[in-house]
C-alpha cells in the first residue's frame, strides 16, 4: 500500500512539474535571458531529480540483497536438515540392528558421517530461530559420536538416543 502511495506522488509531482515548466515557458516573452534561466532551473531540477533516483536505486537494491540473503540461508537451512536427516538414516541403519562393533574405514567413515551431522547441527542451531529444537537434537547426537569413536559400537541407551533423534528430525522437517 505504502509503495503504490510512493509511486502515484512521484506521477502526480512529476507531472505537476512539467506542467508549471510549459506554464512558465510560455508565460514568459521571447527574451533569451529569461529561457537561460528556466533552463538553468530545468537543469538543477534534473540533477535533484536523478539524485532522487539514484537513492531510490539503492533502496531497492538494499531491499533485492535482503531478500535474497534470506532466501540464500532458509535454501541452506534445508540442505543441511535434509543432510542430517540422511546421515542420521545412515546410520539408523548401520547401527540399530547390529550388535558387533564396526571396525578399520567403515568405523573411521561413519565417524566422520556423525562428525558432520553434529557439525550441520552447530550450524543449524546459529541460523534458526528459535533453536531449542535444533540443540536438544545436537545433544542427542554427542554421546553416540563417543561411542563410535571409542569403540565402534552402540549400546542400548546410545541405540535410543538414535532413535528419538531420528524421529525428532523427521517432525522437525515435517513441521517446516
């Protein structure tokens, strides 16, 4: 509302302008210093006039990056939940069947996988607000990261910790 009140000023004055400069141009007798003067009004008019313009280019602008930042973080923001939700799948299903622990490069790749699943989480917990949600879940995936680490095996508390992480992601997601 405000913008469309903006724009039909700029119209009404711009064509209020014109209007006075074709009044005054014909208003005044043939004497050239006379045009000289009008003229040199016509010209600072336009210099004030493309300063306006310019300040409105910027504002305009300012408002485009605003946008697209914010649009650039929520895009960023889904990438990373949508990550964390397949880590976090990956490794349901490395873990919640398995009772022997997992040894050698397989051990090292999903410590990494759950490295990078706490590291998203960090992220996440800095650019969404609120982000309760978004540390509660961090902290659940903390004590399994150890625990592969150590020994490359989850045990039963770790193993439903993993558990409710993956369905509070899953809500999570669904509720965005």
């Amino acid at each position: 509302m405000r913008t469309k009140f903006t724009i039909l000023m700029l119209i009404i004055i711009s064509i209020l302008s014109f209007f006075l400069l074709g009044y005054f141009l014909g208003k005044t007798p043939s004497d050239i210093t006379k045009i000289s003067v009008v003229w040199s009004w016509l010209i600072d008019l336009g210099t004030i006039l493309a300063g306006i313009g310019t300040i409105i280019a910027s504002y305009v602008g300012y408002l485009a990056l605003n946008n697209w930042k914010n649009q650039s973080k929520g895009i960023s923001s889904l990438n990373r939940l949508l990550q964390n939700q397949e880590n976090v799948a990956v490794l349901c299903s490395e873990f919640l069947e398995r009772t022997t622990s997992v040894t050698g490069d397989d051990k090292d790749e999903l410590y990494k996988l759950v490295k990078k699943t706490e590291y998203n989480f960090a992220i996440l917990s800095r650019q969404i607000s609120p982000n309760i949600e978004i540390l509660a879940m961090k902290k659940l995936i903390f004590m399994p990261r150890v625990r592969i680490r150590d020994s490359g095996v989850l045990w039963e508390p770790e193993k439903e910790k993993l558990r409710t992480l993956e369905e509070q992601l899953n809500q999570y997601i669904k509720s965005r």
